[in-house]
C-alpha cells in the first residue's frame, strides 16, 4: 500500500494553499483571519465534517457534540478538520415530505465538496433521507470519505412491552381512533418512545439505510449499530475521523471500492434485516451514482431466499437496541455470509470478510439464523402488472398473510386531501375487502412522494376489530410501518400512469406470490379512459420545487434527477 501513498504536493487542497500567487496568498490569509496557524493547514489533508446537525433535526440533536469527537480524531491522525453544515432532514418535521430534498441535500454535499480545498470527507447523518443524500453526493465528489451513522436512539417500554419510535405510534393511533386508549394516556404517549437523540430504534428508513451503508463498506465495523447515546458512539466518531485521514493519503476513493458487488451487499443485507421498503428507491439512486445500473428486478432476484433475520419491529419485536447488544450488524452478516461478497474493500483498508471475522452473535433470537427466520415473509416484493407497468413494491414480512393474494373493489381517492375529508365517514362505502387506494402522492404528483402509502384504515372499521386492508398508491411508507400497503407504483397517476384510470368499484387482484397487481378492465375500456385523461395544472412554477418537478426519475429509477444519474468523473474548479 504504501507505494500508492500520495504525497503532500498530489493533495487536492494544496492546489488552493501552496502556489505563490495571490489568489493563494488570498487563501492562506483568510484561513489566518480564522485564528489558524500556518503550519495547522499548510502540510495536512483538509477534511470536511459535513454535518446534518440542526435544531430541528431531534433525531441528529447530539451530532454538533460528536462532531468535536471527530475532529479530535483527524486532528491526531494529522489532519485539518472544517465542519460544514448541510441541510438537515429531520423527517418528522419538514412538510411536505424530506423526499422532496434528498436530491437537493445530494446536490449540497457534491457541491460543497467539489468547490472547497478538501481531500477526504466525514459524512454525518442518519434520519431517513441524509444517508442516501450524503452517500449520492459523496459519490459523485467521488473524494476519500466515510459515514459516521447518527445512530438509533434508546429503547423505551410502556405498560411494560418495547415501544418502538413510529411503529408504536401508528399501533397506538389505531388505539386510540378504535377507542381502546383514552386521552390521558395518548397524551403520556407523546412523552414516550422517542426518550433521547438519536434514529428511529425500529428497523425503519434510517437503521435500514444505516446498516446498508455498512455493508456497502461505507463505515467502520459495527457502526451502525451503536446507540446514538453510547459512549461507545463516540468513540466510533473518533476512530472514523482518524481513519478518514489515512484514507486520504491511501487515496481510497468510492470508486476504488464501490462497485457492483458492494451493491449486491446492500441488496442482500437489506433483504436480512426486513427493511424498509424506501430502501428500494435509496439503493437505486445511490447505486446509480457509483454507475451500477440497479433495478427493481435486479432487488427482486438478488434479494430472492435470503430470509429475514433481524427480528426487529415492524417485521418482529425487538429494537436497535437489542440489536447492538445482540453483536450488532457485523454478527448478522456473519450469519448471511455465504450471500456476500467477501472481498469487497470497506473503508477501512479491509475487507467485508476481514471485518466480520470478530463478529459473534449474543443472541440467536434476536439476530436469527436461516433455519429459524423472523418470518417466512420476504422483506420486499416486487410487483408488476396493468396497474405498475414500471414496477411496484410490497412489504410482505409486515403485512397480513391472509392478504397477500387478495380481490377486492377499489375505493380510489384522488388526493390526500379528498382521503382525509372521507376516509372516517360513518356511510364510507367499505369493508375489510375494499382495496384502497390513494394516487396523484408520488414524486411528480405530491410532489416529492410523501410517506402517505399507509392510508388509515376507516374508523368505523377499525371499531369493528379490523386493523389491516389492502391499500395501494404511488406514494411511500415509513420503513417503521406496518399492513399490506403496496407502493412506488410506476408510472405514477400524475404523469399519466394506469393508476390514474382506476375507477372506485373496478375489482382489483394482488398475488404476492406471482409478483402481480392487476386492475380486472378491458384494454378498451382503459383507452377510453386514457384519451379522457388530463393531468392536472401544475401550480409550482418557482424555486427548487419547479427544478424537482422537472427532472425527478419516477420511484423504479431510484427518484434522482435526469442530470445528475450514473457515474461521471467530477469536474475540478477552475483554480483561478
Ligand atoms: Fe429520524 Fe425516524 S424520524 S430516523
């Protein structure tokens, strides 16, 4: 390794700092004005600490403190670190959806890289959308860089039983709607399942995303893993920000590393932890920006027989917590191994294979075996047919069974606004075998395709003791969620997808097992619904939103934008 070691002269900032002219005598002096040494910056890689930290971002609230860790690890190994904040998605918070800033927070991370003296990155985040907007940023800047998960926050229990952030909260809605919890205790609730900074502890988004990260080799060992609040998590901070500047100088780049096998890593581990089905877009976009041309079919074939093994909430009962203690992401890949590609380079020097060799499992129901899966439902499923031409997604180990192959007459609501105003209507024309159905909630339509896949079931129902249906949209879910919701149909009904010609009472049928969602319509009667289709005026016509409506891919080609997809070599600014 050593002979492919950079010198300081083949360091990227030292284009910025060591000429003898003005613009660098420029740079030099304002580093300077910043109460900075000379020989701080002179000889040493710059870092960015790109940070997703905010006031409003609860689950990133401890990453400003961690980010004084990961400068004390760069500092030691010899570096110069520069925190740089980026927008921070805060899931619950940002309306309408963080899907609508994913791209742009990718676009941040690739621009602020590309257009700074930095050699090496640390990447911070972990609430749902920073993982994949980092990861597609930093692969595009295509510099030395390694993610540093927020990390899952800490469990909580209620009425003595794990309560889990999200799943609980929507288990606990129902509740509440069926009349099962008063107010009192849905107002202690609030106080609850969400005790410290850190992701959601369930296997939503984030740990899904987070863990994937890892496996992809964009972390230290076991990173993942760790509870934001762990003494540990910040230990780990440390170490990536040392690593990082080794990583500089070996000049270990996404694209000596990131490759099509890395990919399949990510597929399959996704697969092992029943994760969430955002992931499906996540993967597509961030293996596209390392050009590994993934597809809703590649998922579908790779992920095919690897059976769920963290038996985590929504697919099991357990939380990231018990994860961590159970021997972390590393002692359930241990148990997948024969499925990975041993031999991918991780970032730190080593391989998947080196990396797990430690790795042990603490306890076997909570991270399985493959004799003894969490479920025999798989974590995802690809579904194709007159409904989803391009593709749609169903979470078969966190829905009902007894739906999995199901016909029923489409209740179709246009808007989330419409669905709202009716859904809990006492003379709402439905029963558990009503297929509901939302369309016009997908990236153009919403825009951004908002988490809104998981229509609640009508209140009059969920009275009579009915807490699941069949429910479709070209929206998403929250990873932490839960039913038999089938999702990212594509094309979506706002670019004139079939899914906008599905008419209330047309008899749907989905079978799980074949991979098909049909409507029960003619071909001619479709046509004839097609020519008298019109797609709605758009109302968006500034801002980045109009950039999005624009140029956002539909959900089966990952939702990233038409100019910035696939891999291409990162164009240098002019040093002038
Ligand atoms: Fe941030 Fe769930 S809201 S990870």
């Amino acid at each position: 390794m050593d002979k492919q070691r950079k010198q300081l002269k083949d360091l990227r900032s030292q284009r910025w700092l060591a000429p003898d002219d003005m613009r660098s005598f420029a740079h030099r002096q304002r580093l300077q004005q910043m109460g900075l040494r000379r020989e701080e910056f002179m000889s040493r890689p710059v870092i960015a600490i790109i940070n997703t930290w905010s006031d409003l971002s609860p689950c990133h609230a401890h990453l400003r403190e961690r980010a004084d860790a990961v400068k004390r690890g760069i500092l030691q190994a010899g570096g110069m670190p520069f925190e740089l904040p980026a927008m921070s998605l805060g899931e619950v918070m940002v309306k309408p959806t963080t899907m609508l800033y994913r791209n742009f927070l990718a676009m941040e991370v690739e621009e602020l890289l590309m257009s700074l003296p930095i050699d090496g990155a640390v990447l911070m985040g972990g609430c749902d959308k920073t993982t994949p907007g980092l990861l597609m940023g930093a692969i595009s800047a295509d510099l030395p860089c390694i993610f540093v998960p927020a990390g899952p926050m800490l469990s909580d229990r209620h009425r003595g039983m794990s309560v889990g952030a999200g799943t609980h909260t929507k288990k606990f809605w129902d509740e509440y709607q069926a009349g099962n919890i008063d107010q009192p205790e849905w107002i202690a609730l609030e106080a609850r399942m969400t005790r410290a900074s850190g992701t959601c502890n369930t296997m939503g988004t984030a740990s899904t995303m987070t863990s994937i990260a890892e496996a992809m080799g964009f972390t230290l060992p076991g990173a993942s893993s760790i509870p934001a609040m762990d003494a540990a998590h910040t230990r780990m901070a440390s170490a990536s920000g040392a690593r990082i500047v080794d990583m500089v100088w070996e000049d270990l780049r996404p694209s000596t590393f990131f490759n099509e096998h890395s990919v399949r890593n990510g597929v399959v581990t996704y697969m092992a932890l029943g994760g969430s089905t955002n992931a499906a877009i996540h993967l597509i976009a961030v293996a596209g920006r390392g050009g590994v041309p993934l597809t809703l079919e590649t998922i579908d074939r790779q992920g095919h027989g690897v059976p769920v093994l963290a038996n985590i909430f929504p697919s099991g009962d357990r939380l990231m917590e018990d994860l961590y203690y159970a021997g972390g992401l590393p002692a359930l890949l241990k148990e997948i191994r024969e499925k990975l590609a041993l031999d991918c380079m991780t970032v730190n020097g080593r391989t998947l294979g080196d990396n797990l060799q430690a790795a042990s499992c603490n306890d076997a129901d909570t991270i399985r075996n493959t004799e003894n899966p969490v479920t025999d439902g798989r974590a995802l499923a690809v579904l194709t047919g007159n409904l989803a031409p391009s593709g749609a997604v169903i979470k078969p180990s966190a829905a009902s069974a007894k739906f999995l192959k199901h016909v029923g007459p489409a209740l179709v609501f246009d808007s989330i606004a419409e669905m709202n105003a009716r859904i809990h209507d006492p003379n709402l024309d439905a029963d558990e075998n009503t297929v509901l159905v939302l369309r016009n909630g997908g990236p153009v339509g919403a825009p951004g395709m908002p988490e809104w896949g998981n229509l609640p079931i009508p209140r009059k129902l969920l009275e009579a003791g009915v807490r699941d249906m069949v429910r479709l949209s070209d929206a998403r879910m929250s990873g932490t969620h839960y039913g038999t919701c089938v999702l990212h149909i594509a094309p979506e009904a706002a670019v004139g997808g079939p899914l906008a010609l599905l008419q209330t009472g047309d008899i749907v049928e989905l079978d799980v097992d074949a991979g098909r969602i049909e409507m029960r319509v003619s071909e001619a009667e479709l046509e004839r619904r097609r020519e008298a289709w019109k797609p709605a005026v758009r109302t968006v016509k500034r801002g980045y939103t109009r950039i999005f409506l624009d140029h956002v891919r539909q959900a089966n080609e990952g939702c990233d934008f038409d100019f910035l997809m696939g891999h291409e070599p990162p164009v240098e600014p002019s040093i002038f």
